[in-house]
C-alpha cells in the first residue's frame, strides 16, 4: 500500500516540476523573486498609516509627533515598494532588460510618494461626500473606520497612481485586494473624480476604460461594465478599447443598475435601481424601470 501510494505521489511530483504548462511557468525565464502578496499587503497598510494617521497604523499621541510617524513609514513605503516595484520588472515588456532596473524601481517609488498628498486630498472628498449623502453617517471618523467604500477607494487611488506611473501587475493586485475584503472591484485603470461616493457598495464593478466625473454616487450592485468585445482575427479579445460608460458629474446611480458599453450618462442624471443601460442619455436625464403591473387573483385564478 505504502509502495502504490508514494508511486503516485512520486509520479504527481514529476508531472508538476515538468513545466509543461507555457502560460502558467514562473521560473526559468527571470533571476528575481515574484512579488509578494504579504509584501504588497504591508504596502497598502503603510499607505493606509500614512493618508489617514492616527486611524491605521496604531496612534499618534501628540501632533508635534505627526511628522516623525509620517517619516519613519514613508522611509518604510519607499523602501518595501522599490523592492516589489523591482520584482514586477519582467512583466513591463517595454523596460524588460534594461540595465537601471534597480535605479527604475526606486526611482518610480519616490515618484509614488510624492502623488500621496494629491491621494490623500482626493480620498477626504471621496469621505465628505459618503457624510453629506448618508445620513446614518455620525461623523468623518466613522466613514474612515467602517466605510468598505473607503477601503476600497485607498486601494484604488493607490493602484491608479502606480499605473499611471507605468507599474505592471502591482496596481491590479492591490485592487483585487480590496475587491475580496469589501465586495467592490474597481479596476485600476478607470478615471474617477474627487467627492466620489459608493453606497454600502457590495457587488459594485467599475470596468477598465471608465471615466468617472466628480459628485458622482453609485448603490449597491451597480456595474459599469462592457458589453460584447471586439475580437481580432485570431478570436480573441481586442484589448486597450475604450469599452466602458463615461458617467459625468452629478451623476447617481441606484441599486443593481447595469450601465454598459462606451455610451455617456450626462451631467445631473439618475438612473434608477434594475435598470439595463445601453444607450447614451443626455444630461439631466431621468431613468427608471418600468413599473410592475399589479394584479390579485382569488381561489388560484390566473396561476
């Protein structure tokens, strides 16, 4: 029996280290670590430290103090961010090979760091906003605290900022991050505004080619998504198309509405909840689903 069992157990080990898999190989093609889940984990927390202080990252006693605390875990971002930057360098197929890779990392880290202030002034819009429109909302501290949309949007105002910078791979991790702790799957490449809101926010999906305006609020369930994709010859998907809705400012967007393809919600429109969106509608537009037809039937009749 022991013989039966570590013959297959041996045969399973060679069919697995045979690499027979092309799309799925992770070594022999580079000398440098993958990046690390954990790594990219404490990347997010020091950012998180570091935009909102004293709430993530244990407190801050004195404001006199505020400006050590911020030191020491921005020098602490610079340095793990670098390190993982530099990990991702064989995915950027423009940059791969060359010579100042390690230069490139540190360099694009520092970058980074200097579009934090801009990030954080972005997400207090994005918390003033979830306070003036929800009226369960006590105080700023709480949407910080509580706030899954919140959690969501550092990860991705985090994750936009590294991809425009031209960083592969990390900025997408980041935002599946936030996508398996909150329920809402913002892609890192979509353009979204300041004074964001998304309410409660479970099931929201915002698509890659997004383009978000500013005073914008969207419910639960809402997808901005793409409808059927343009395939090239070889029936696959066309990528780098512009394929999702331009949603302008002062738009709201209600409970499992789906907006899909590149059409344009315009400026101080409501779209209402269920509602299935394929065309574009100019501003000022009011949608909603068609009423329910109400009916009583008595003893079983017109079942």
């Amino acid at each position: 029996m022991e013989t039966k069992s570590g013959s297959v157990i041996d045969e399973a080990i060679e069919l697995l280290s045979s690499q027979g898999d092309a799309e799925c190989e992770s070594l022999g093609h580079h000398d440098q670590l993958l990046p690390s889940i954990e790594k990219l984990k404490e990347v997010v927390e020091l950012i998180r430290s570091i935009i909102f202080p004293g709430y993530f990252g244990g407190p801050v006693l004195r404001q006199r103090s505020l400006h050590h605390f911020l030191g020491v875990r921005i020098e602490k971002l610079y340095g793990l961010l670098s390190e993982q930057i530099l990990s991702v360098h064989h995915f950027d197929t423009e940059n791969n090979g060359s010579a100042n890779a390690e230069e490139h990392a540190a360099e694009t880290a520092r970058q980074f760091i200097g579009l934090l202030p801009d990030i954080r002034k972005k997400l207090c819009t994005d918390v003033k906003a979830i306070y003036n429109g929800d009226p369960a909302a006590k105080n700023y501290g709480e949407i910080i605290f509580c706030y899954p949309s919140i959690r969501a949007m550092i990860n991705y105002r985090a994750a936009h900022a590294l991809l425009s910078l031209g960083v592969p791979l990390i900025p997408r991790i980041i935002a599946e991050m936030a996508h398996s702790e909150t329920g809402i799957d913002i892609h890192p490449g979509a353009h979204i505004g300041d004074h964001f809101c998304i309410d409660h926010g479970t099931g929201v999906v915002i698509g890659e080619t997004c383009i978000i305006g500013n005073h914008v609020r969207l419910y639960q369930g809402v997808t901005l998504g793409a409808k059927k994709f343009a395939l090239d010859d070889e029936g696959n998907p066309v990528k780098n198309l512009p394929r999702h809705p331009i949603i302008e400012d002062n738009v709201v967007i209600y409970s499992n509405a789906n907006i899909l393809g590149r059409i344009t919600i315009g400026r101080n429109s409501v779209i209402g909840g269920n509602v299935w969106q394929t065309v574009s509608v100019p501003p000022n537009s009011r949608v909603l689903q068609q009423k329910a037809v109400e009916s009583s039937f008595t003893d079983g009749l017109g079942i």
